[in-house]
C-alpha cells in the first residue's frame, strides 16, 4: 500500500513521532495505521499514541436520571456553533427524555415517538429546519440502585460535551458524584480486570514483550518485567484499579469500601470519540467561504 503524506501526518498527530520516523513506520506495516502506531511503541518513538484517535465531530451528550435507570445519548452535529444552539438543545434534551421513557437500544429510540412523530423523523426535520447535518450516534442504558450522573463541560442542564453515568450498591451520592468526575477525567476502559477486553489485553501484552525484547535482556529477566507492566496497565485501564483523583493513595475499589458502596457499572460518553471531520487547510476553507 502507498504512503501518503495525509498517512504520515495523521500518524504524527496521534503519536508524537517524528516525521522521518512516522513514514519509516508506515512503511513497515505496509500502511496498516494500528500496526504502525504499535510499531513506534515498540521502537519508543510514539511519545503519545492516543487511545480513540483523534475526536473531531460536534454535538452533545445528554444524561438522565429516574428511578434507578440512566440513560446517555450523544446526538452529533457539523458545528459547535450549532452545539450552543437553543434549538438544538431542546432536541436533544427531548430525545434524552424519549430514550429514559421508552427504550433500550438506538433503534427502538429512534423509531418511538416525539410530538406525535418518530424521533428520526425529528432529527431530519431539525437538519432542513437548522441546515446543518445531525446524527444520533449512541446510546447507554444503565440500571442500579443508586444512580449519579454528572456533565463536563456543561452547556445547558443535563448535556455538554463529556456524560457519565454511575451505578452503586448502597447510598452514597456524594461518593458517586467523585467518582463519576473521576470518570470524565481518567477515562477507564473498564468498571474490573474481569470486564477488560481480552484481546486489547493480548495486544498490549505483545506490544510491551517487543518492547522488552529490544532491551536485549535475558528472557527470565523479559517475563518479571512483563508481569509488572501488566499489571500496571490493568490498574490504568480498570476503574476499581486507578488511583483516586480524589485520594491518590487509594484505588477507586478501595475508596468505595471506604465510602460503605459498590460500584457495579458506568457509562461514559465524550462527543465524537472516534469519529473524524475532514480538514481543510485555512486558505481553501476560505476560497471556498468566497464561492471560488
């Protein structure tokens, strides 16, 4: 496969490598992004390979709460301009209420009904009413006994750009609402070790058995190091693994023993996560404002 300079560049933004070194990557991997990204990590030269790549769509996420069900949509738009949209707003707003009401899943949500019309419809209606394209990407359901919601970023109630959803045994909402910030700013790939997906796992393992390899130590020597690494990544990766924002020297898990909870689920949403926008470069962006 080709190398394009665009490859190379997007694997400059999401790395930290140099350019020299990019390319080099790409060139080994035959232009497979993933395995290029792996490859920089296994030479050291990716100073910062980002998990969900580069998030660039606009929108909202919205949360909502009642009696022991939670609901987190994320409804996308073009712009941010439209994002702080008081009609937008309201969209999404109602079609948060919609999904709390009345669904599980994206596609009974979107074929209920709102004022009388199926929640899709609305959305299309709301693209020719506003002129600007909308998708209503995903959603979450989460149940529990005690649930705490919490918004980053707020730009009117219940929404802005990063929801989380917490669910606990027990009632602590003060206790929950930490963990739910802790959430929007840690970003843990999972509430357990039991929950982690075993083949992202599988690859870090891989990855970081390269990584020692090119030390040149001793294979005994290259085990004892994995296992440290692992472990290190599960405590990262986990939620009830991470050290506490709130009191780094103890783990989520053991803050909630603490605290006379158990937390038994999360949801976290950013808008656009893993969703890229087209880039134009600033000169064409504005021949083409200039009808050029």
């Amino acid at each position: 496969m080709a190398v394009t300079a665009q490859m190379v560049k997007d694997l400059r933004d999401s790395t930290g490598a140099g350019m020299m070194d990019a390319k080099k990557a790409l060139t080994e991997t035959d232009g497979d992004m993933e395995a290029a990204v792996d490859w920089l990590r296994t030479k050291g030269l990716a100073k910062a390979a980002k998990k969900s790549g580069r998030t660039a769509a606009e929108g909202l996420v919205a949360v909502s709460v009642k009696d022991g069900r939670g609901v987190a949509i994320e409804v996308n738009s073009e712009t941010d301009f439209v994002a702080k949209n008081a009609d937008f707003q309201k969209l999404v707003s109602d079609i948060a209420d919609v999904a709390l009401q009345t669904g599980d899943s994206l596609e009974v949500v979107k074929a209920a009904h709102l004022n009388g019309k199926p929640v899709e419809e609305v959305l299309t209606d709301a693209i020719a009413r506003i002129g600007e394209n909308m998708t209503f990407r995903r959603m979450h359901v989460l149940e529990g006994d005690t649930l705490v919601h919490y918004v980053h970023n707020a730009a009117a109630e219940g929404m802005g750009k990063i929801g989380v959803l917490v669910a606990l045994k027990g009632d602590n909402e003060a206790f929950g609402r930490q963990v739910a910030m802790h959430i929007a700013a840690a970003n843990p790939a999972s509430l357990s070790e039991a929950d982690l997906d075993p083949a992202v796992v599988a690859k870090e393992k891989a990855v970081q058995m390269d990584i020692a390899r090119e030390s040149g130590k001793p294979e005994a020597v290259i085990e004892k190091m994995i296992e440290g690494r692992m472990r290190k990544f599960i405590a990262d990766s986990t939620l009830l693994g991470q050290a506490f924002v709130v009191n780094p020297d103890l783990t989520v898990g053991a803050a909630a023993k603490e605290a006379g909870v158990e937390i038994t689920g999360f949801v976290r949403l950013e808008v656009g996560e893993g969703v890229e926008k087209e880039s134009e470069d600033f000169a064409a962006e504005v021949a083409k404002a200039a009808g050029r």
